[in-house]
C-alpha cells in the first residue's frame, strides 16, 4: 500500500514538474529586441530562423519563457532583433498545462539611430586622426626649428670663436 500511495504521489507530481518548463532570459538573450514584421528595422539580414517555446500551467508565463526562449536563440548567433513570424498556445494533452511556440528570424539590423551613432563614431575617428597629424606636424617643425636655431647658434659661436682666435693671433703679433 505504501508503494501504490508514493507511485500516486509521484504520478500527480509528475506533470506539473515535467510540464513546467519557463526558459529564463540569458545575458545573450538581453539585448535583442523581440519585432513583428510591422515593427522590424528595414536595414537587417536574416542570420537564421529560430524558434523558441515554453510551458507553464500559467499562460502568461508559458508566454514569457516562450519568447525568452526565443530572444536567447538569437543571440546565441549574435543577432540584435528577433523577428516573430508565428505565435501559438495549446493546452499539453488533456492538461491545463498550455504550451506556446514561437517561430521566426533572428536577424542582424541596423537602425537609423546605429547608423548615426556609426557616422558619429566615423566623425570623431576622423577629427582625431585629423588632430593627432596636426599634433605630429607641429612636433615636427618643431624639432625642426630647433635643429635650425641649434645649428645657427653653432654656427654663431664658431664664428665668435674665430674672431677671438684672429684677435688672440693679432694680439700676438
């Protein structure tokens, strides 16, 4: 009897634990954004179709794991947006248990606000560069100048060193 008693115990516990199962959002699945085809960015290529999927008895939360699911599908293959093409919910069998899958894209994209933030990316690389060889150009003439005044002043000393030397030679005769 206790045998029969602990298999019906495990039996009812059975499908809540079998069936409950509500992906949570990964760290890679954090910054894709989950899109419709009315809400997509325009500029994307499609990496690969993915889906995701999640049971709970709670359809909302079946809901949610489904589409964490699929948002950690896509960025396992380094996409920005998932696009969802499908959406369905169905109960498991004969329990209350509902299941939701979700079919799509995981796409790679650029929006207008990427490429500006790249263009100002690309602006500011460019002054820098622009600024470092301005920077290297004035160093340059620079120790230029400095070479210049240097071999000046030799030549100026070397100059009052002969005249002395002619004075010291006048001197003596």
């Amino acid at each position: 009897m206790r045998i029969l008693g602990a298999f019906l115990g495990v039996g009812l516990l059975t499908p809540a634990c079998l069936f409950n199962s509500v992906a949570k959002l990964s760290d890679e699945g954090k910054p894709v954004q989950l899109v419709r085809e009315t809400t997509a960015p325009v500029n994307c290529r499609v990496i690969e179709k993915i889906t995701g999927s999640s049971k709970s008895d709670k359809e909302e939360e079946a809901l949610e794991g489904a589409r964490n699911d699929f948002r950690n599908k896509a960025g396992r293959v380094k996409a920005n947006y998932a696009l969802v093409e499908s959406e369905r919910a169905s109960n498991v069998g004969t329990t209350q248990t509902r299941e939701v899958f979700i079919q799509g894209k995981a796409l790679q994209c650029k929006t207008l606000a990427m490429e500006a933030e790249e263009e100002k990316r690309q602006e500011e690389a460019r002054a820098k560069k622009e600024e470092d060889e301005r920077k290297a150009q004035e160093e340059k003439e620079r120790k230029e100048q400095e070479e210049k005044d240097k071999q000046a002043a030799e030549e100026a000393a070397a100059k009052e060193k002969a005249k002395e030397e002619a004075a010291a030679k006048k001197k003596k005769k």
